[in-house]
C-alpha cells in the first residue's frame, strides 16, 4: 500500500505547507525558472516569419521537456526510502499550489486602497496583468477580487485536477502551460502570433477545472441560486474559461465584473459579468476569501479519494506497480 501514501500523504502536506507558508520569496520556485526559460525562447524566436509555427514549436517544446523531466525525477525518487520520496513529492505539491500568495496579496490590496488610491495601484499591479495608473478605488478592488476567483482555478483547483490525471509530472505541465499562457498568451501585437499556441492549450487545460471551480464556488458558499448566473455570465466573457470562477465570485457576492482594461498599450474590452455595480468593501474580500478556502478543502478532498481509489483498482489489476 505504499503507493497510496504515496500519492495521499505529499497532497496533504503541500496543501498545509502552501496554506502556512504560501509563496516565500527567498525561495528558489521552480515556476520561477520557468519564466525565465519562457522569455529566453520567447526574446530571440518571436520575431521575423513564420512567428506561429515558432510559438507553437516552443510550447510544445517546453510542455513536453516539463513532462519529461518530472516524470524521470519522481522515477528516481521513488527509488529512495519512502519516507524521503513522499518529502519530495511534498515539496512539489507545494510548489505548484498557489492559493494562499494570492489571497495574502489580495488582502494587501484592499488594505493598501483604503490608505490612498495610488498605494492601490502599486499594491494591485503585483498580481493582475492590466495596467493600473489610472485605476479608481473601486476599480481596483474589483481587479483584486477578479484575480482570487481566476487564481482559485489556475493557482489550485486546476493543478489539483491534473495531479489527479496525471501525478506530478501532470501537475508540472500544467503550471507550464500556464505560466506560457500568462507570458504569451496576450492577444496584443507583440504576442498575437507567438502567443496563439500556448493561449489555445491554456484553454483546453483549464476547460474542466475552471467549470469545477465555479460549482465548487457556488456550493461552498451555499447560493445554490448563483448556478443561473453562472449560466447566464460565464459564457460573455471573452475567454472560455475565465468567466465561470469570475461569474462564481460576481454572483455569489452580487457585484459586476468586467469592462474595459488596458494590456502592453491596448484596451481590451471585456463584457460585465453582473449588473449591481455597487461598491466593493472589505467584507466581501472576507468572503471571497472563505469561498476560496472551503473550496480548495473540497478539491483536496476530491483529489485524495478519486485518485486513491483509481490507483487501487489499477494496483488491483497489476496494472499500477
């Protein structure tokens, strides 16, 4: 049975070292090398000709060496005593959690706006791509609160639902896609081309986490009522993803998300989710904040006992080793 504890145990404690320690800055993050390998390929080969097939040439490139270099890590590690192999394990989890970061950064936006409108801004540009010279206060919590419930599915629940398909190496590759996408994934001029690659598989890796964060949104904070507006909204948004967490948080805390924003230069035009444009106060940071909680519990949840039973049934066939 040492396989389950295998898988069981390393969810358990990255979970509990991402909610105690979130994301030290004096730590090395493997994340961190990933961007900086992104902007290396993206600095010489997004230019000339032929920009798309090099950007799709480099996400594939990029996503496959993430999964091959995982896979071939965890194969030697599980070689060693179990007790060393499941700190490894550990370790990686953590690392590829990133739930608690950003509720802290959050916090520290609202926080940082009500003191005065510009530490706002300087506070918000840390976690959101847009810029924000120009942002009101209420513009910039909205910003915020948009990021938690996108972060709820990218930072969590989506590396969480790959781990459960595909193990750690699994959950490495998404996070590469993911930081892809957040590197190149702008529908700018810049990245337009270079970017369209790795936007469409960002996609596809968040189709089903980003629908199971918002049902796990809505059940955590118990307005099952929410689900029609989540029907309603979630589709407007410009991205096929985005609008189901975004349409969660807007519902459940009857505010309006969206509208225009500016990327590298450009304003992009997003559609409202919602149509209470009322003003966003420090309580419902509070609630956001325990809808995120409870549902990451219920990931947790759903991750040990989904991918405990599917790798008994393959041990059971001798499938699994």
């Amino acid at each position: 049975m040492n396989f389950l504890l295998l898988y069981t145990l390393p969810i358990i404690i990255g979970w509990g070292l991402d909610l105690m320690l979130g994301d030290p800055a004096w730590l090395p993050h493997p994340v961190v090398a990933m961007g900086k390998v992104i902007a290396f390929f993206e600095k010489n080969l997004n230019n000339g000709k032929h920009r798309v097939l090099k950007g799709a040439l480099t996400s594939v490139f990029l996503i496959s060496a993430t999964i091959a270099v995982f896979f071939l890590l965890i194969h030697f590690t599980d070689k060693l005593p179990l007790v060393y192999a499941i700190t490894i394990r550990s370790i990686f989890v953590f690392f590829f959690l990133a739930g608690t970061t950003l509720i802290r950064e959050a916090w520290a936006v609202f926080k940082a706006v009500d003191r005065s409108v510009e530490e706002g801004r300087k506070q918000v540009a840390r976690i959101v791509g847009r810029e924000t010279s120009g942002l009101t206060a209420q513009e910039i919590r909205i910003a915020a609160l948009e990021t938690v419930a996108e972060n709820l599915s990218d930072g969590v629940i989506a590396p969480l639902f790959w781990l459960l398909v595909g193990g750690i190496p699994g959950m490495a590759a998404y996070k590469m896609i993911n930081t892809l996408d957040s590197m190149i994934g702008y529908k700018t001029e810049r990245y337009r081309d270079f970017g369209r690659f790795a936007a469409k598989t960002d996609d596809l890796a968040n189709w089903i986490p980003a629908r199971l964060t918002a049902f796990l949104m809505v059940i955590a904070s118990g307005k099952l009522k929410t689900f029609k507006f989540v029907r309603k909204y979630a589709r407007q948004h410009a991205s096929p993803n985005s609008g189901y967490p975004e349409s969660a948080l807007a519902g459940i805390l009857d505010v309006r998300f969206g509208g225009a924003h500016t990327y590298h230069g450009e304003v992009i035009e997003k559609p409202y989710i919602g149509d209470n444009p009322r003003e966003v106060t420090t309580g419902d940071m509070a609630t956001a904040s325990l809808v995120n909680r409870l549902s990451e519990a219920m990931m947790i949840v759903m991750t040990i006992a989904f991918g405990a039973a599917a790798r008994y049934l393959l041990a059971t066939q001798n499938i699994l080793i």
